[in-house]
C-alpha cells in the first residue's frame, strides 16, 4: 500500500482489485470503477470475507444501493452507498437494475404484501430504514413501483425525517443484542445509533470508533457526571450508547443482550470492570450533517 494507511472497511481494495478511485494510493493488480447495484432482500449479511462461516459485520436492508466490485463464487464484493461500508453480501441478494427510492420505512418494521390485504401471505418483511420506490398511496396501502404492497402509515417521504432520534431508539427497546445487527431482529450498539439518527436526518457512520470520530462535538463532563443531556453519545472502545435524560443510558450491549436502559453511572461501573473507562461524550448540532 502507498501513502497512508486506509481503513478497508470504507475504502476497497485487495491485492488483486482495488476501487479506481483508489489509483496512486493502493497497489492492486487491477483497479475497477465498479457497477450499480441495489439490496432486493429483506436483509443480506455483510461479511468482511466471503464465508457462510464468517462472522456479521454489517446488515443492508431490502433497497440499499451499492458498488459492486467483483462477483465470485455466490458473493458480491461491494461498497454501500449509505456509508460506505465495504465487504461481502450475497450475490442473489444484489439486483443489478436500480429503482430510484422514493420513500423509508419509518417505524421499527413492516410487512411486503403481494395484494392489497393484510391478511394475504407477506412476500417480506422490511426494516426501519429501509428504501422502497412508491407508485402511488391510497387511504390505506402504498403500491410499490416494483410491485407489492406496504402500509402506507409505516412509510415516509425520502427526506421527511422523525424529531427526536432517542424516540427512535427507544422503540427498539428489549431487541435482542446481535452483533453486526441493524433490525428490530437483532441490532448492536453503533447499529442502534446510526438508525436513530439517520430517521432523524443525520449521517452517521456504521462502526462506534467512526462515530465516535465524526458525530457532533465532544464535550466535558465532570466526575458526577452532571450537565449530561438527552440525546449525547457516551463512547467507550467499542462500544457506544446514547442518553435518556441526564441521568439513563440506551444502549444494545451484550450484558443484557438486548437494547436495555440504564443509569449511565451503572454501566460506567460495570465497564469498568473489564478496563474501560468512558472515551468521550459527544454532544450533536442540527440533524442532516455528520458533526
């Protein structure tokens, strides 16, 4: 590799394939533009190699758009579009024809119906987040432009976004904890941060280290942990949760293996116990911006 190191999880590039617009700063036999492509299932694993067997890294949602570098052996290596991840998803789970999103799942899940009826067998299920082309919305239904049926009050304009990303959060509360989740099926603690806010309009990246670089602004909390606010990240290394209130903590974690809430001072010493101190509280600005 020349110059400074990249992060591979949002730049690709392999010894033998790299993203052309990586020339001059990765060595690779080869350097593609890549091909559009667009997330037809419900959900796809993201793997960081292609394996049944490697672990989950990430969860694209049924609509998201990617860049797909190389097909081999049942896999697509791609880059999301939403943020820039990069790793392995299903083949059969990548279309490449590409219906431009017209509107996002906003509540925590909903169901695909092939008609017009609630009580006909769904085609899927879909996902807070994820981006569907409507054709037109009745008193009841949304048509999809690709055909099936969504309840029309479970979806929202591409743009509309909710007020408060803890409102957000906390619907997902008692969701079990999955490393790499994304869905009310299972979520983890930077997946939970990044859905909130992005229904609420701002970017945020996938993994708590990148959030932790990017989002808001860090702010200094003294040892009684007073003058913390609704709605300020709390980072540790590797993990990451997002304040009720002054004094209660929203976080996935894997000691409750499950979206749980509470008192800031309590997960602080049970972290702790394990060698980790708080890493930093960032405070956001206005919504529709990464910091």
């Amino acid at each position: 590799m020349m110059g400074a190191p990249l992060d591979p999880r949002l730049n690709a590039f392999r010894p033998d394939l790299a993203d052309e617009r990586l020339r001059g700063r990765v060595e690779a036999t080869r350097f593609a533009s890549g091909s559009p492509g667009q997330v037809v299932r419900s959900t796809a694993p993201l793997k960081a190699r292609p394996s049944g067997m490697a672990g989950l890294e990430n969860e694209v949602l049924f609509g998201e758009r990617v860049r797909v570098f190389d097909l081999a052996d049942g896999w697509a290596w791609v880059q999301l579009e939403r943020d820039g991840y990069v790793g392995y998803v299903p083949a059969d789970a990548i279309s490449e024809t590409v219906v431009h999103p017209t509107h996002r799942v906003q509540s925590v899940g909903t169901f695909l119906y092939p008609v017009a009826d609630i009580k006909s067998p769904p085609l899927m299920h879909l996902s807070m987040g994820s981006e569907i082309a409507v054709a037109h919305v009745d008193s009841r239904f949304a048509h999809l432009q690709t055909g099936g049926f969504v309840i029309a009050r479970h979806i929202a304009p591409i743009g509309r976004h909710a007020r408060d990303f803890v409102e957000v959060a906390e619907r997902f509360i008692g969701v079990p904890y999955l490393w790499g989740g994304r869905t009310r099926l299972g979520v983890d603690c930077s997946g939970l941060i990044q859905i909130a806010l992005e229904a609420a309009g701002y970017r945020a990246p996938r993994d708590s280290d990148m959030q932790q670089a990017s989002l808001g602004s860090e702010i200094l909390v003294p040892a009684d942990l007073e003058g913390l606010e609704r709605g300020d990240l709390v980072f540790w290394k590797g993990h990451a949760g997002m304040m009720v209130d002054s004094v209660l903590l929203l976080h996935a974690n894997a000691h409750h293996m499950a979206v749980a809430v509470e008192p800031l001072s309590s997960a602080i010493d049970r972290i702790a116990k394990t060698g980790l101190a708080v890493a930093a509280i960032r405070r956001l600005g206005s919504p529709g911006r990464s910091s």
